[in-house]
C-alpha cells in the first residue's frame, strides 16, 4: 500500500494571477490562474493520481473501483475538494446553498460547506465574510439599491488565520489573498455581486439573485471556531474545526514525527517547507506544492523534516 500522491488541475479565472506560480512552482496554464484544484474528484477537474499501482488514475475513478482505498463508503462522490486560491483581484461576493438546497435545484449535487487557511495576504488584508441585514425584506432592498458598503460585513485577515465558511454564508475573498480552501466537493456558487466587471467577451458576468436570496442565512450567524492544540513528538497539532462535513488540522512539523491512520483516510497538502513520509521502508519527497491521500488501512508512518501541512478527513 503506497500513498496517493495527485497531480493538480488548474482553472482559469478572471481574478486569479501567478501567485500559483510564484510560491508553488506550479506549471499555470495562463497568468490569470485563480485556482488549483489540488485534491478533487469532482467532474469539473478530477485529479489524477501519479504514483504507485493506480498511476494514471483520476480520484472520481479510484474511489468508483477501489471503495476499499476509502472504507467502503456509502456516498456515490468523493466527499471533499482542496483547492489554492490565488485572489489577484476581489472575488464576487457569492453564497453557497446547503445540500438539500442543491439537491433539488442543481441536478444532485452536493451542498457547500467550506474553510480557508490564509495562507498568505498582503498587509492590512481583509476579506467580506456576512451581512449586516436583519430580515430577508432588508436583503432585498439593500441589494436592489447596491448598498453594499452598508449590507456587507468586512473582516480583517492576516496568514495563519482559519474562517469555517457554512453554506448560506455571504462571502468574498479579497484581493491580494492567497488561501487553502476545504470544501464540499461542489461547484456551485451563487454570485450576489461583481462590481460590474465584464469577461473577456465583454459582458457583465451572470449573477443568480432569487437562488442567493433564497439560502442565504438571515440575519447573519458568526461561524468563529477555536482552535485547539497537541504537542506530539516533534508536532504541534491544531484542530481547527471538526464538523459533520470535514474536519481540518495543521501539522507543523519539526524533525521525526510518527502517526498511525488505519480506520480513515486523510487528505495531506504541504503549505511550507520541506521533508520525506517514511511507510514500510520507502521514502517519498514531500515539499511545498505537494497533496497526497493516505488511505485507510494504511497504518503507520512518519514524516521527517521541516514543514507544514494542511491534514482533512470527511
């Protein structure tokens, strides 16, 4: 049993930039790449495994064939999505339905629930996280005279910092962001907002107003999580959330660090620095840029070096 190292797939978007680039080494398609598509077995961009007996292999396809990789599970679709978002320019500001919502509405599709690790910002960052309505009639009005300083909640953010982001919360972020995101594996978005920006054809971008108004939560409910710590031999271990969706962990690790996994598997992206995961005898490169799955059954191994990683499970 070897794990599952992935090879990204990247998306073009009208705010993104080079910063995936830049601080991942990542080969980008064009100079407005807003999105690495890291860990994904949805049909928009499934990962591709480059490794081991699976080689070749997208995510969606293995867990399809390969159930026992995964603990058998029930659900059809590979719950979770990591994603580096590189936000050259603002984001629209965007809410998310619940999986009943999307169920019904967008053709069985998973709801989405998702968290951001600000993995970088420029300085005196923020990003619009809730609204200020407090009633679905203020919502409305507030959007139909372009209200916006007064309807939307700005937040100042700097790296390090973690933001649990349930579906039916008003969110954007904001330019000069450069962040990991967990999320349900879906891709629906409901944009509120766009400031108006045209695409390369020269059109105002499509908004979706009555699905946005109908899952937004009213009035705005405050998603702070605290952290919690671990210190293990050689790492420390924040639990940033644990939820019926995903829970999201930071390993920071410094030296010999041993783990032990064997009922569930693991979603692993490298954020910072560099180091080896060591299982029965084999050494695998692990450096900044890098996602893999451990998978369950795995067992024991270790991870020696220097460096930071985002760690989910569903």
């Amino acid at each position: 049993m070897e794990p599952l190292f992935l090879q990204p797939v990247f998306k073009d978007r009208i705010w993104g930039g080079t910063a995936l680039q830049e601080v991942f080494g990542y080969d980008i398609p064009t100079p407005h790449t807003g999105e690495c598509w890291a860990i994904s077995a949805h049909p928009n961009g499934p990962s591709m495994i480059v490794n081991g007996p699976y080689k070749g292999m997208t995510l969606d396809r293995l867990w399809k064939e390969h159930p026992e990789l995964f603990g058998n599970p029930e659900g059809e679709v590979f719950p979770l999505l990591t994603k580096i978002l590189d936000a050259n320019m603002d984001l629209s500001v965007q809410v998310h339905p619940n999986d009943e919502y999307a169920k019904v509405n967008e053709n069985g599709e998973l709801g989405k629930t998702e968290c951001w690790y600000i993995l970088d910002c420029k300085q005196d960052a923020d990003m619009i996280f809730g609204h200020y309505a407090l009633s679905k009639e203020e919502l409305v009005q507030q959007i139909k005279e372009g209200k916006w300083s007064e309807l939307l909640r700005r937040v100042k953010i700097k790296p390090g910092d973690f933001f649990y982001v349930p579906s039916g919360t008003i969110h954007a972020l904001c330019e000069g962001t450069l962040v990991l995101e967990t999320q349900q594996s879906s891709d629906t978005t409901y944009r509120v907002y766009d400031y108006d920006r045209k695409d390369s054809a020269g059109n105002l971008r499509e908004l979706h107003l009555e699905k946005a108004i109908d899952v937004t939560t009213i009035p705005h409910q405050d998603t702070g999580v605290a952290p919690s710590f671990q210190e293990q031999e050689n790492v420390t271990i924040t639990t940033f959330v644990d939820s019926e969706f995903f829970s999201v962990y930071k390993w920071e690790i410094h030296g010999r660090s041993i783990f032990s996994f064997n009922q569930q598997y693991l979603l692993l992206s490298v954020v910072k620095g560099e180091g080896s995961l060591v299982h029965n005898g084999e050494q695998y490169g692990l450096k900044k840029g890098t996602h893999l799955i451990v998978p369950v059954g795995f067992g024991e191994f270790e991870i020696n070096g220097n460096c930071e990683l985002i760690v989910s499970q569903a």
